[in-house]
C-alpha cells in the first residue's frame, strides 16, 4: 500500500515520507527486541522478556484505531506512545526506559527524522517520563515534534547510519 492510498497521516508526515519515497516503516518484534538486547549487551543489565504478552501488546500499541481512525496519527505521536510505553511498563528484566528510547529513536529515524537532543537531554526526557513528571504520550509528541528535524536519507543509508557507517556524523547531535 501507498502512502496516497491513506490519510492518516499529518500533512508534514506524509510530504516527509513522500519525499523520502517510501511508506512509514514499522519495526518488527524481532526488530525491537534486537535493539533490546543491544541496549543490554552495550550498557549492561539482564537480558530477558518480563511479560511476552505485554511486549507483543506494546509493539503493536501504536497503531491502535479507534472508530476507525488512528489512535496515534503522526510519526511523533506513534514514536511517543514506543518511549512512553516502553520507558513506564517493566516489559523486560532490565534497560525498559534504554530500550524506549531506542525503539523511539530507531522508529523516527527510519521515518525520516534525526531527534536532535544532548545526552542530558535525553536521559532528563526519559527520566521526566519514568517519574510521570511529563504527561502521556501526547505531551512526549509535541517534545519530539519540537525536537527533531526532516533528514532526506534513503532506508538504504537509515540502515547505514545504525550500522554506524553513516559519513556525516559530524552533522548530527547524539
């Protein structure tokens, strides 16, 4: 399906993914437990599912609809619900709130979107929400939103800069 095919996206997320040529990518379970568990192998912790029916329900949470209609609308909306659920939910046995920023940055790079935030930053973002100093995913949308800029990348070169291979690391602020 295409992009044109549907209009559940905000106006500047479906220009952003038109322009990148592709329709929205969604990470797999197996996608979000790999970066998981690269979360754990990198800064420690105990590997593991917690609640496999919780994990499967998060993966999947959102791209909830209700009355027909996406619960989530935008990229930002979707990527918040990832770091919200994932940072609030004791899903595995350890690294919850590293895994929901990971899955989140992942989901938004791969969309087109370089969330530009120091290392403060973002351990104050994730810490705000574990401690429900920020709202729900609503509140976290608009931070993101707020927070990130359009990249023109290919999915070939997303999957490049994962990997670590990307040539313009000087362009960007981890």
């Amino acid at each position: 399906m295409l992009i044109k095919d549907f209009n559940v996206f905000d106006e500047e997320t479906t220009k952003a993914l038109e322009m990148l040529g592709k329709e929205e990518y969604v990470p797999s379970q197996d996608t979000i437990l790999s970066i998981h568990e690269a979360m754990i192998e990198n800064f420690g912790g105990t590997q593991g599912i917690r609640d496999q029916n919780l994990f499967e329900s998060t993966c999947v949470a959102p791209y909830q609809t209700l009355f027909g209609m996406d619960a989530y609308q935008t990229v930002f909306d979707k990527a918040a619900k990832y770091l919200y659920d994932f940072a609030n939910y004791q899903i595995f046995l350890d690294g919850n709130k590293r895994t929901g920023l990971a899955v989140c940055q992942h989901y938004l790079n791969m969309n087109g979107y370089n969330l530009n935030l120091s290392a403060e930053e973002h351990y104050q973002l994730v810490i705000n929400i574990a401690t429900h100093r920020i709202g729900g995913p609503a509140d976290i949308a608009k931070i993101l939103k707020d927070n990130c800029a359009f990249s023109r990348n290919t999915k070939e070169e997303q999957k490049n800069d994962i990997k670590g291979n990307d040539t313009n690391d000087n362009d960007r602020e981890y």
